[in-house]
C-alpha cells in the first residue's frame, strides 16, 4: 500500500518538478551567455583593443566548425581581430561545455564574437544575431533567444516573443 502511495506520489510531482528546474537550468545557461559577451565588451572597451568570445571544445583554441555554443567558449584579447587565439593574445575567461544536454545554437553560422574599442560587434552577418537556447526535448515555452546587434546591444527573449520562434 505505502509503495502505491508512493508510485502515485512520483506520477503527480515529477512533471511539476521538471517545470521548476528547467526553467531555472535554462535561466542560469542563457545568464552565463550575455554575462560574458557583457564581461568582453567591457574588456573590449576599457583595455582599448578587440575582444573575442568564440566556441571552443578544448578551452584554448577556437572551434572552426559548429555554431553550438553549448560546447563550451572562451573569452581572450584579439589583438588583430581575426578570431584566432594566436601567440601572445591572452586567454580572459573559459567556460566549459554545459552539463546538460541542452543546446545553445546561433544563427548565420556565427562561431564567434568580436568587440572592438568601442564595444561594437564586428564581422556579424546579421543585424541582429540569434542565439536559440532549447532544452533537450526541445520545449517551446522554456526556449530561449539571445539576440546581438552591432553596436553590441544584448537582449533576451522567451519563445513565442518578438524573433524567438
């Protein structure tokens, strides 16, 4: 009877526990995104020189294929903006690939992002560039969009609200 009890107690409280924790895993993974594109404009700005996030599956080199954000970035001085960590461009920040399976995928094949002086994005292809953060069952209503302009402006939307589809 008490294992019934329980086996009922799981069916009712599992889908509401989900609807508690995605949202604050997603909320968490896309605060992580603008937090550092906001820490390397800043960086861009104040040490007067360009600025790169890019994708990196290893933590010191960018990634040439992808645009799956979720497997990681680094953060570093690009002196020549090329988007290449070459000899003696420093390193700023790491971060590792997400723990969960859900994905962070741009838009117009944007592998990286790059701040000059001024803090304006270079080299973007489109104005804005989205960043789609989905869960890994691809749910609408915890979908998230990232979205960068060229003079650097970061927004975030919830799915179903302005270009977040």
């Amino acid at each position: 009877m008490v294992i019934a009890i329980i086996g009922i107690l799981m069916a009712i409280s599992v889908p509401f526990y989900k609807d508690m924790v995605n949202p604050s895993r997603i909320a968490a993974e896309m605060n992580l995104m603008v937090g550092t594109l906001q820490y390397a404009r800043a960086e861009a700005i104040k040490q007067g020189q360009p600025i790169t996030v890019c994708i990196s599956l290893n933590g010191t080199t960018c990634s040439t294929t992808g645009t799956n954000w979720d497997r990681g970035w680094i953060v570093f001085s690009d002196t020549n903006a090329n988007a290449v960590v070459n000899t003696g461009e420093g390193l700023l920040k790491v971060q590792a690939a997400f723990m969960s399976s859900d994905t962070f995928v741009a838009g117009n094949n944007v592998r990286s992002i790059t701040f000059n002086r001024e803090g304006f994005a270079l080299g973007l292809p489109a104005n804005p560039v989205t960043i789609k953060l989905h869960d890994a069952a691809n749910t609408s209503k915890w979908s998230r969009c990232l979205a960068i302009s060229l003079v650097g402006q970061m927004t975030t939307q919830k799915a179903g609200t302005g270009s977040c589809t």
